[in-house]
C-alpha cells in the first residue's frame, strides 16, 4: 500500500526527551506532520488516540529468531511476528543458526529469508570465529549491523577464544564489533566444583554460580582493554553485574566508542525466580543476584548502560523440561519485553521517555540506522501506541512464540500494546497480528564512518 494515509489523532507523542499532545501523519510509509489539529480529509484512515502514548518503535539490537537450521524452535516469520505484538518494529539477529552465519554468503541468504516474510524491519550480524578474520575485513558497512563474538561459549560452537584471533578481530574489524562476555575456563572450573557437589543432581539455583560474575567481569574487562588497546568499536552485550558498570562511562551514548547493553530478563528477574521459573529462566550470561539487578536497573538510568534489548532465544518446552545439564539457555521475550519496561514506569522508578531513548533513540544513534527510532517529519513511520491504562494478562492461548511458552506466563502487565505500525502499515492491533508483511532490511551503519577515529553518530535533523 504505496500511498496508505493514516491520521493518528490527540496521541501523547513521547520523543526525544519530552511528551505533547498532538497528531502524526502518515503517508506513503513515512511521517508526513507532526502537529496539532491537522486535518486530512483525504486520509484513507483516522484514528482516535487520545489517551494512548504514541512511541517510536522498539529496536531491538539482539535477537535469535533460530532460523535457519533451528527452526522448530522460531523463524522470522513467527518471531516477527511476536516481535510486532509487543511493539518492535526493527530487529537485529544474531549469528549462531545452523549453518552459523560467519561468511558473508550466508549473510546474503539471511537477507533474502527475511524479505517477504518478516513483519518487522530486520538486520544481521556476521558472526566471529577463529579463522574468519579474512572474511570480516571484507565486511562491507551496508552488509549487516556488527561483528558479532562469543567471547564466552553460549549456545552454538562460535566461542573466539585464540589470543591472536581477538587481536586480529578488535585490530581490523571494519564495524562495531558486539561481544558476549563470559571467560569460559572459569565457567569450567565453576562447573566442575558444582559437580563435585552435587553430581548430575544440579539445582537450576547454580547456574549464577556457574555463569559467575567473575567470570562476566574477567571477560568483560578483557573486551573493553582489547578496545582500548585497538581503537576499536566496542558494545558488550547483556550485562549481567553491578561490577561490570565500572567498566561503561555515563552519558548519552552519541559519541561514545564503548557502549553496553542490558536485557529485559535481567532488569527483571533475579536468582530467587529459580525456584518457581527454573530452567524457564536458564540464559547466559545468567539471571543473578538481586543487588545486581538493581544496579543494572541504576545503570540503565544513568546511561552507563546504553541500550536495553531482549536476547530473544526461543527452545522448545520439551527441551526446558530437561535437567540442568540438558536443559538450554535462553528464553523467549520480544512479545513482552516492552510491557515488562512499562512496569518500571508505573512503579515511578522511570519516566516513560528514558524507556523510549535506551529502546528507541540510542539504539538508532549506536547503529547510525537511517531515518528510523524517532518520530520526524520524513522518517519512516515505525510506531507504536501504548495503553498504560490497559492490561495484558499472558496466557498459553496469547502467546505468539513459535515455542509457546513465556516465563510471564500468568503475568499481569499493567500496560497493553494497542498498536504497531511498521513502515506506516498496520502490524498489529486490537490483540491480533494483521495481514500485512512490511519488514525492510534497516540501512545500519548509515555514516559509513566505523571507528572512533571518525565521527561514528549519523547526523540527525532536528525538527
């Protein structure tokens, strides 16, 4: 629908650091005026907002929708379309699928399984090994968002664990080079002393113990002195500890070349959830301490940690229900993650304009993404309306998870999505996932200017 017109009436328009009251319009896929009492006759639709908070759409910078190889767990297709439920308009996938995504041919297949078939925007990162420098120098800007490296084993065999290979990857990566932090010798050595107690026998409880903290602030460390040392641009992804904030400057993330990440899981559960969730909520780097959590959640305000994302790592039930050892890290979470924010502004604890710069703004800003994560005259018309005074009860028979199951399973958020909007179409409203499939590959690295020795924050117009 080339030339669809919406009007978006009374909305509370929550950008940029403060909310008015006002109208959106949108035509051909864009935001045409942003104003009050705009009238459009000509609009092909009108909607009534008033009460409801327009948002710009969640991007969300990682994700793993499973596909392909893994596809019994999600796809692009349903994942996207969870994502769209909950408010995420853009997406960024991670490289461990099967075959893994480490060469730039099996970028290119990513790209073209995503187009037609994706109800959210989408980009991909090449994914880092051992022996795949060769390939990343020949990394393009426009071929995907980042580097992605396992600096710790997780899920799928990419662990980057050869000195000279680190070396090489943060000397001569050509773009943003995004690292999970985990120092895996230490994480065996955990493992083995938890064995020596409890044999196969091992309580979920453990896996923070495990998955230690000193073993994410070793690793972590490490990424930020390899950046340091190389010039190079650095995100370290899920933060899982209060320690590891000292690492991370605060601030707005423009300008900055070492950024951090927090998922919503960690600002939302701690390591008492173990008893009731269990392996629901088994992910690496994991779920840990209380004290932890409430220092990501101050970190998260203080803008030591940048951006807030979700790590959306589907598994089958079948596979959660297994022991410790069996049973695979990662949870399932785009459908909800926003609602899961949107407590915390109810609670007082943020404003709902911090919420749309780490999930909206920085992330636009981190990526240099075109035209996107901001409502302007001109950008694309990814959006989102908000009811906080709706609610959203998760239940077996709303979730839309190819997997089926959500640790917010029983939940009741306080908030609801009322719709999403994806390139000025129409995803999501009413609690049902539309028709209409208008996911585009995001333009990331838009400056084309990489390293910090360049300027590395697109130029943004300012209303």
């Amino acid at each position: 629908m080339p030339h669809h017109s919406i009007l978006i009436k009374d909305a509370s328009i929550v950008n940029e650091g403060r909310t008015i009251e006002g109208d959106v319009l949108i035509c051909a896929g864009r935001i045409e005026r942003i104003g009050s009492g705009i009238v459009a006759d000509g609009a092909d639709e009108i909607i009534d907002a008033a009460g409801l908070y327009l948002l710009p759409g969640l991007i969300d910078d990682q994700v793993h929708f499973r596909e392909p190889g893994l596809t019994a767990k999600g796809d692009i297709a349903t994942e996207s379309a969870a994502a769209v439920a909950g408010g995420i308009t853009s997406f960024m996938e991670m490289p461990n699928v099967r075959p893994p995504t480490t060469d730039r041919q099996a970028l290119a297949d990513k790209y073209v399984r995503a187009t037609g078939r994706s109800r959210a925007n989408f980009a991909f990162y090449l994914g880092a090994t051992n022996d795949n420098i060769d390939e990343i120098r020949r990394l393009e800007p426009s071929e995907a968002c980042g580097v992605k490296m396992f600096m710790g084993a997780s899920t799928g065999n990419m662990l980057v664990n050869d000195p000279d290979a680190l070396d090489r990857i943060f000397a001569d990566a050509p773009l943003l080079i995004a690292t999970h932090c985990e120092d895996s010798p230490m994480i065996a050595e955990n493992e083995r002393a938890m064995r020596e107690k409890y044999g196969d026998d091992m309580p979920m409880s453990a896996h923070p113990a495990i998955r230690s903290a000193e073993a994410c602030y070793k690793s972590s460390s490490l990424a930020v002195e390899l950046a340091h040392r190389y010039d190079a641009r650095l995100h370290v992804l899920h933060l899982t500890t209060g320690r590891e904030l000292e690492l991370f400057a605060p601030g707005p993330v423009t300008g900055k070349s070492i950024t951090a990440e927090v998922c919503v899981h960690h600002l939302f559960f701690d390591e008492s959830r173990y008893a009731d969730l269990g392996a629901q909520i088994k992910c690496n780097p994991a779920i840990k301490t209380a004290a932890d959590r409430e220092a990501l959640l101050e970190g998260l305000a203080s803008g030591r940690i940048d951006v807030v994302a979700t790590d959306h790592a589907p598994h089958l039930a079948s596979e959660k229900a297994e022991r410790y050892f069996k049973a695979p890290a990662g949870l399932p979470l785009v459908q909800h993650a926003l609602l899961s924010l949107l407590e915390y502004v109810h609670d007082g604890r943020y404003p709902l304009e911090l919420v749309v710069t780490r999930s909206s703004h920085a992330v636009a800003d981190l990526f240099a993404i075109a035209e996107r994560g901001y409502i302007r005259e001109g950008y694309h018309a990814d959006l989102v309306l908000v009811d906080l005074g709706g609610q959203t009860e998760v239940s077996p028979g709303n979730i839309l998870y190819k997997c089926g199951w959500s640790p917010f399973e029983g939940y009741r958020f306080r908030s609801s999505i009322a719709a999403t909007f994806v390139n000025g179409v129409v995803a999501w409203r009413d609690g049902l996932v539309t028709d209409a499939i208008a996911g585009r590959r995001l333009d990331c690295n838009a400056s084309r200017n990489l390293r910090p020795g360049a300027n590395s924050q697109p130029d943004l117009p300012t209303k």
